[in-house]
C-alpha cells in the first residue's frame, strides 16, 4: 500500500517517543485505528488526502491533528497554502498564535471584538516565530477550487480507472492498491512500481511525458540521514516507484497515449 503500519511503527517507538506522523500517501487512507491503539498522540499529513475518507470519517480528522495541504500540485490548490485541524482546542489555539508571528489576534479583530478597547492597535507577542499565513488572494483560489473538488475529484476518478484498465495486462506493472470497503481514496498522484523503473522514465520522458518519484526517502537525505535505522518498503520504493501523469485537465487522448507509451515499452523490454 506504500502505507505505515502498526508493525513498522512499534519498532521505532523509544522512551523520547511524542507523538506518531503518519501520511496517507498518494490519498491512500492508513489503517488507522491500530496505530491509534499504541496510545501516542496521532498526526495525520493529509497532504495528499483532502477528500480522503477512512470508515466515514475525513482523513486529517481521525487522529488528533491532520495538516493539508493546498500547493500547486494539489487536487484541492491555492498555488501555496495549507491547513491545520485538531480535536483539542488548545492545539488549535496554538496553531493560531503561531500562523503570524506569534501574534495571536490582529488589530482588527481586537477592535472589532472588543467595543471598550480603545487602543485596538495594540497586539501581544507570546513568542517569536514567523509568518506562515496565505495570501488573501490563494484564500480566494482555494475557495473556488473548494467549490470544484467534487467535478476535480471525479475526473481524476476517471483517469485512474483508465489507467487501470489499460495498464492490467502488463504483470510486470504492479498498479496501486485499492482503498479498502469503506474507505474513499483521495487520488493524488497514481503510482505504479516496475524493476525497469529509471528505464521507463527515460522512455517517456524521451515521449515528452513527465513522470517523478514522489519521494525521495528522507532518510537517504544527508541532512536527515542521521540514522543507522534500515527502512526496507521505502529503499525499495525508492528503486521501482514512479507516479505518472494524473490531473483533471488531461484529455481522454492524453491519457490513451500515456498507456500505448507504456505497451510500447513494455513489448520492447519484458
């Protein structure tokens, strides 16, 4: 499922164990409720699961705090911006004060919220920290692209099964698993895994497709490699995954030269 589970999870837990992240990758839902067992504080990156549901409830909404994200390749955009939810107040009152430099209301709400406030110029500072706010103008994007997220969503419902009907017959192709019953996947990038990984993406690339690897493992990064920790599923995703094209705005024609790219490659190399 490229997903964390409970199992991978339980190894890693140590005595300066805070909380757990999790990420629902790809809009794929993590089986939730085993990790929620482990008794630690929950964080969901919902990054890639906006519209993402796991036994009825909205992915970002299960654990106590979920984080989106609405950057341009989003199916939910607003060119760059994000959202935080909690189920404890006191995280998101905190998330509040931290958003604009650890200024937890403006002049405008004070003056607004306040009649006997006189000087509503005047804001507390609680700590230093800087400016994570949007614009007002991807605010105003991002409502549009709210308002569309069913039609977005619905035509990426399309491409996906495109792709699995017209890529089923290559076996040495493994497709994206399937969200389980109950669950609603978030679509957002579609991912397959082949041995012949960096040879098909030169392929397509020389068809004028662009394909990429979402992501490169952070712990083979020099800056967060720190870790003498063996990460098996992510090292081998990081030799035979590759998401290929998937958004609203692809034709049908699109989409069928993308799977005849792949037939041609798979005819000349299995």
């Amino acid at each position: 499922t490229m997903n964390v589970r409970r199992e991978d999870i339980e190894p890693c837990i140590s005595p300066r164990t805070k909380a757990i992240m999790v990420v629902h990758y790809a809009g794929l839902p993590v089986t939730m409720e085993p990790i929620l067992d482990l008794g630690y504080p929950v964080i969901e990156d919902a990054a890639h699961a906006v519209s993402a549901t796991h036994n009825g409830k909205p992915c970002g909404g299960i654990g106590d705090i979920g984080i989106y994200s609405f950057d341009a390749i989003k199916n939910l955009t607003a060119g760059e911006a994000g959202a935080i939810t909690a189920q404890r107040e006191e995280h998101i009152e905190r998330a509040r004060w931290l958003r604009y430099c650890g200024i937890g209301k403006s002049g405008f709400e004070t003056a607004t919220g306040s009649k006997s406030q006189d000087a509503w110029w005047e804001y507390e500072i609680r700590e230093a920290f800087i400016k994570m706010l949007p614009t007002n103008i991807a605010a105003a994007i991002a409502t549009v692209q709210l308002r569309r997220l069913a039609e977005l969503q619905d035509r990426r419902k399309q491409i996906w099964a495109a792709y699995d009907k017209g890529l089923a017959d290559i076996p040495q192709i493994c497709l994206p698993k399937k969200s389980l019953q109950g669950d609603t996947h978030g679509l957002f990038t579609y991912c397959i895994r082949t041995p012949k990984r960096n040879v098909l993406a030169k392929t397509l690339l020389d068809a004028d497709i662009y394909t990429t690897l979402r992501y490169h493992p952070l712990h083979m990064n020099p800056l967060y490699g720190q870790t003498s920790k063996r990460l098996p599923h992510s090292e081998q995703l990081n030799q035979d995954a590759l998401s290929i094209p998937l958004h609203p705005r692809l034709s049908d024609d699109d989409v069928d030269y993308v799977i005849q790219a792949i037939h041609n490659f798979a005819d000349r190399h299995f």
